[in-house]
C-alpha cells in the first residue's frame, strides 16, 4: 500500500513548491530520516544515533554481578574446611571465606565491627597459612568485605 507525502518547499523568492513523494508502507528509517530532514530543515546528513530503552538500575547491576565465570568464583573446599585452622576460632565465627577471583581471596565479615577488625590483621600471616595447604591456586591478596546477606538494622 502506498501513501502520498506531500512535502511544501519555499524557493527563497516567495513562492512554494510543492513536491509529491509517493512513500511505500516501509520500516526503511533511512527513508524516514531524510523526509524529517526535509520537514523539518535540519542539516545533519545522518540521523542521530539510535537511543537504548531505558532499564532499572537494579537490572543493571544484576548483570554487572551475575557470576557468569563460574570458574573464577569457585572457593577451593580445602580453604573453607580449614578456616577456622587458618583464621582462628574466634574471627572464623565471625568472618568467612566467600570466593576467589583472580587469584584475590574475598573475606566476608557478618558485622561492621568484626570488617574493620579483620582489616587490621596482618594479610601476610594469612597469606602465608594459606599458601602451606597443598594443591590450592596461588593467592595473592585478601579483600575483605561485609556480607551482603547481613544488613545491619537500624534503631
């Protein structure tokens, strides 16, 4: 099915010319852009770029954290068997090993107070218990981090 645009042209010296274009039912945008360039009189020769819909902030991070790389996550069972050996009874409670990325070992704490206090341990003590368990990947940092699943309440 075809259509008919008009579009009205003015020559500069007071007269309009009228231009019959005959437009086909189309998704063409390329045929779009140019009949708004002409409708509207904007010089860009090529259409602006195209906009993403917008998306929830939430989605956004769901996909920046999805563990897609499921390898790099993996916490060798040797070290969550051994923590407490590692760490000691008392931060073991309170502290947990969470994954290992990148040859980094992420720590998670369960409260604020017991985050800053394993920050002050020395890595290079934790480092070294580590490094002596046979058949683990090389480790060569600690991060340490607060739970995610622990949400301190508010009073």
């Amino acid at each position: 099915m075809s259509h008919p645009v008009y579009v009205l042209e003015f020559d500069g010296f007071g007269h309009f010319l009228q231009t019959v274009i005959i437009m086909k039912q189309t998704n063409d945008k390329s045929l779009k852009w140019e009949l708004d360039r002409e409708r509207f009189r904007i010089e860009d020769r090529f259409p602006p770029p195209e906009r993403h819909p917008e998306r929830r902030i939430s989605d956004i991070l769901t996909d920046l954290l999805r563990k897609d790389d499921a390898e790099d996550f993996v916490l060798p069972e040797v070290i969550a068997e051994r923590w407490p050996v590692i760490a000691g009874e008392q931060l073991a409670s309170h502290v947990r090993p969470s994954h290992l990325k990148n040859g980094i070992l992420y720590l998670q704490a369960d409260h604020p107070g017991w985050l800053a206090e394993s920050r002050r341990l020395p890595k290079a003590g934790l480092l070294k218990k580590i490094a002596s368990i046979p058949d683990i990947p090389e480790i060569k940092d600690i991060r340490f981090e607060l739970d995610p699943a622990i949400r301190p309440g508010r009073k």
